[in-house]
C-alpha cells in the first residue's frame, strides 16, 4: 500500500465486520423470536448502516493516524539527513579554510583531515605513537619552525623508537627548533635518571640534532602560570599546524591556530620565564659536536 493513500478493501472489511457485529447485538437484545419480523426490518437497517460507518470511520482513524506517524518519521529522517549534510559541508568548508590558511602544510594537513573524516572532524581515534610520529614526519617536510611538548621523560623516545622522526627533524633547515619537557612528579625520578644516563642522552641528541631543549616540573609551570591548561604531547609547525597526541586515550587531533590560541601563548609565556632566569626552567646542555 503506497504510505499516502487509503486501504480501500480495508475499509469495506472493517465496515462491514462493524455492521455485523452490531447487527448481532441488536438480534440478541431484541431476542430471536422477535428480531426477524417484518417491524423489525428498518431497525436491522439502520444497525447496519451505523455498524458499516462506526467500522468505516474506525478504520479511516487508523490509517490515517498511521499515515501520520510514517510521515513524522519521514520528517525526523529528512531533519536527520539535512543536519548531516550541513555537518559536512561545515567540515569540508573548514578544511578547505584550513588549507588555504596554511598552504606550507598541505600535505599534512590533507593526511590529517583524510583520517578525521571516518571520525569527528579534527579528531583521530585509536592513533598509537608510531602513527602520531608519522603524522609529524610529514609535517617536518615541510615546516621551517618546530616547537614541541613532551610530557615524557627523555627516555621516551628511545624506549618508542622515535629516532626516525628526530632524525628527520635534525635534517630539516629551519629558523627555529625547540622543545619543553613538561614532567609530572611520578615521572621526576625517571626524568632525572635520564639526564645522568649517557646512552639515553647520546640516543636523543644524536637523533634530534641542535634542538633547544628545556624541561619543567608540571607543578612548577602551574603555580606560575596557574590560568594556561598544561596540554597533552604536541607538536607545533610554523606556529600555525598544531598536532596534538594523548597517548593514554590514543586520541589525536589537530588544528592550524593564530596567534590567540592557548598554546601560542603557553609557549610564549615559557619564553618568557626563560629570559627571567627562573631557576625551574632548566636547559639541557647541547653538546659542541650537536651545536655545530
């Protein structure tokens, strides 16, 4: 039955089963000697009329009201689909502002927005760290400045097998190329114990190259600075290309920021700290051989 026309043979049913129900019930109330005089006959009749259209009007009832419920469901199907659709247009617009904003890093950026698409726009799921790592190698390509947060001891990226990424950032040219170790308590010991163990500290500079590097207790960098949020692992590329990566949650997501954005000005404020000396902030020696 097509959704927007009536059940006609439905309605003559359900009329005339109306009709014989109340010309049975008229029959037994007036009794059986009686019901089939001939003075009875216009009472029959007009049971069965009212019978046939009490029917007729229930199943006209029914039907209409569902028809009505498949056309609200249509409706909220329509109303569904139309939000999609404007959900993937703003994404699609998104990304294409995204790209035009930050032309250097087209082929991250596409990489990037190609994975987030099967999720949440900016967002990748189930990314462990060699897939993270490979995210900011294609980054590096093309980047003339790094800035990076690890919230890893040093140990971090021999235990990782990150010497790739920082070997392809060491052969990257760029204006500048820093990274801040931001360390919890649990980990302060580990931090420590990596900065007197040689094999770690060969690993890292012999990978990375002359990357300034500094490193903070978290605590320490939130009581000075207690109205930034201290972020996640990220990597910051031309201080446009964000790619941030929770290891705990195998989340990744990424956005191309201004000047305004939190990170920008974390960074800047650690900057900051580092021109006024304060003891907490401590560099890493770069060795002459890396320097050079």
């Amino acid at each position: 039955m097509d959704d927007q026309k009536l059940n006609w043979p439905m309605l003559a049913l359900v009329a005339f089963a109306g009709a014989l129900i109340l010309e049975i019930i008229l029959t037994f109330a007036t009794g059986l000697n009686i019901a089939f005089t001939a003075r009875e006959i216009p009472t029959h009749l007009a049971a069965l009329l009212v019978g046939s259209l009490a029917g007729f009007l229930f199943e006209l009832l029914r039907q209409m009201t569902e028809a009505a419920n498949r056309t609200m469901r249509k409706a909220t199907d329509l109303q569904i689909g139309i939000q999609a659709l404007t959900a993937k247009i703003t994404y699609q617009d998104e990304a294409l502002e995204m790209l035009n904003s930050c032309p250097r890093h087209n082929e991250a950026l596409t990489s990037l927005i190609k994975a987030s698409m099967a999720d949440n726009f900016k967002v990748i799921p189930f990314v462990g760290v060699s897939s993270y790592l490979e995210f900011l190698k294609k980054a590096v390509d093309h980047s003339d400045g790094y800035e990076g947060i690890q919230r890893n001891p040093l140990s971090w990226y021999k235990e990782t097998g990150a010497g790739s990424y920082l070997s392809d950032l060491k052969r990257r040219h760029m204006s500048c190329k820093k990274r801040l170790l931001i360390i919890d308590e649990s980990d302060e010991l580990q931090m420590k114990a990596d900065l007197e163990d040689a094999d770690t500290l060969e690993y890292y500079w012999g990978h990375t190259g002359a990357v300034t590097t500094y490193w903070i207790k978290a605590a320490d960098l939130k009581a000075k600075l207690p109205r930034l949020e201290i972020p996640e692992d990220l990597a910051l590329y031309d201080r446009q290309l964000l790619i941030k990566f929770n290891e705990t949650t195998q989340i990744l997501t990424f956005d191309v920021i201004d000047a305004e954005h939190s990170i920008r000005r974390l960074l800047d404020a650690v900057d900051g700290l580092k021109s006024y000396g304060f003891e907490f902030l401590h560099e890493l020696p770069m060795p002459d051989h890396v320097r050079q």
